[in-house]
C-alpha cells in the first residue's frame, strides 16, 4: 500500500476530525497542524509492526446547506 487517504471533516467547535478510508484509523485536533501530526502519530500506532505507507492524504470535506433561493 503505497498511500492512506483520511477523510477530514471540520465540527462546528472548529476542531477537526480524521478518518482513514481503508484502515480502522481515527483521530480528533483542535488545529490544522495538531491534526496532522495527530494523523501521524495514529498511524505510526497502528502500523507499529509492519511497514508504514509512504504516504499520507488529508482530504478535507466541506458540508454546506444553502437555503433556496
């Protein structure tokens, strides 16, 4: 597996959430750059005895409701 791809969402507190697309990986930050040393440190857990990916995705997903016109 050469990449991991989270999907972000940002919650209303501003914070952010991390979900991996293909494995059991979850991770929750406060910040941009909290969370992706966040993501980090989770998958560096949940690879610990086997070969991390060389890379990394964070696909952040914007959920809008537009009222009608």
């Amino acid at each position: 597996m050469a990449e991991l791809v989270f999907e972000v969402t940002q919650e209303a507190d501003g914070g952010y959430c991390a979900e991996c697309l293909t494995h059991e990986i979850f991770t929750q930050a406060n910040s941009w750059e909290e969370l992706r040393e966040n993501v980090r440190e989770a998958v560096r857990a949940y690879f610990f005895d086997s070969d991390i990916p060389g890379q990394i995705r964070l696909h952040l997903v914007r959920d809008e409701m537009l009222a009608p016109l």
